[in-house]
C-alpha cells in the first residue's frame, strides 16, 4: 500500500534548520489530522536525529545536507531521515546506549528515545548517506520511556 499525504524536504545542517524542520513536520502533521503524542513523538525524533547529526556527525553547523521525507500508512507515520555525516548507525549502536547513565549524566538520552519511539526502524550507509528509515506510532507514551520517573 503506498504512502499518502507524502512529503519531502531539504535542510542546510544549522539550528536554526532543525527548528524550520521541527515545525514543518508539526504542521504537516496537524494537517494530517494525527493525534497528539504522534505529533510529539515524530517533532521529538527529528530533533533528535537533527542536533546528533550538526552536533556529531558534522561536528558544526554548515551547509552539508540533511533529507528528511514524511508519510502516512495504516495509522503510522514513516520517516525517512538522511545525512552525509560519518557512517553512524542510530538504531543499533548499543554500545553508546549502554554508556548512558541517568543518575551521573546530563544529555545522552537522545539515541534511547530515538530507539523507544521509533518502531520498524532500520539504518543503512549507502554512497555515503547515512539512511535511517522507522515508523512512529500514535498511541499513549510508553510507560517505560528512557529516563522516565514511575510513580510509586
């Protein structure tokens, strides 16, 4: 079944880029009619994988290309993000998600949440572009988020 309400965009690796990328995936989302925490959860893992790749992958801001493609199917929302960083695979590093520690540590969370709200992902190096494909839900946040207080 192919993807509706389809869309891609292009984006110089800045800040500023990633708040236009955030909003414009926020927008396409209402317009969509998506409920409420896949909106949040879909602004989130592009913010995420937006700040690694300026932060880590290119190690600054500039004006090397960041891809980012949007669709609608069965109640999910897929997301194509792309980048031309070092080769880095986001979805199966668990070395570095093994080094996060909460109660020591400020930052390091974003490949957990990366990985806990994104479902159906996948992460290839092709001619240079790091490609990481996955799928975001619309049901309640998961209970057992990254990071997450339970209450007792």
């Amino acid at each position: 079944m192919p993807l509706s309400h389809e869309i891609n965009w292009s984006f110089a690796a800045t800040f500023a880029a990633s708040s236009d990328a955030c909003a414009r995936a926020e927008g396409w989302a209402r317009d969509a009619v998506l409920p409420e925490a896949q909106i949040l959860r879909l602004v989130l893992v592009i913010e995420e994988l937006f700040i690694n790749t300026i932060k880590h992958g290119y190690c600054e801001e500039s004006n090397r290309p960041v891809h980012i493609a949007l669709g609608c199917r069965d109640g999910l929302v897929w997301l194509d993000y792309r980048d031309q960083a070092p080769p880095f695979d986001p979805i199966n590093n668990v070395e570095k998600i093994a080094l996060y520690n909460p109660p020591n540590q400020i930052g390091g969370i974003g490949l957990r949440l990366i990985q806990s709200l994104g479902m159906n992902a996948s992460y290839l190096n092709s001619e240079g572009w790091n490609i990481v494909k996955l799928a975001v839900g619309g049901g309640a946040m998961p209970a057992d988020l990254p990071g997450r207080r339970r209450q007792s």
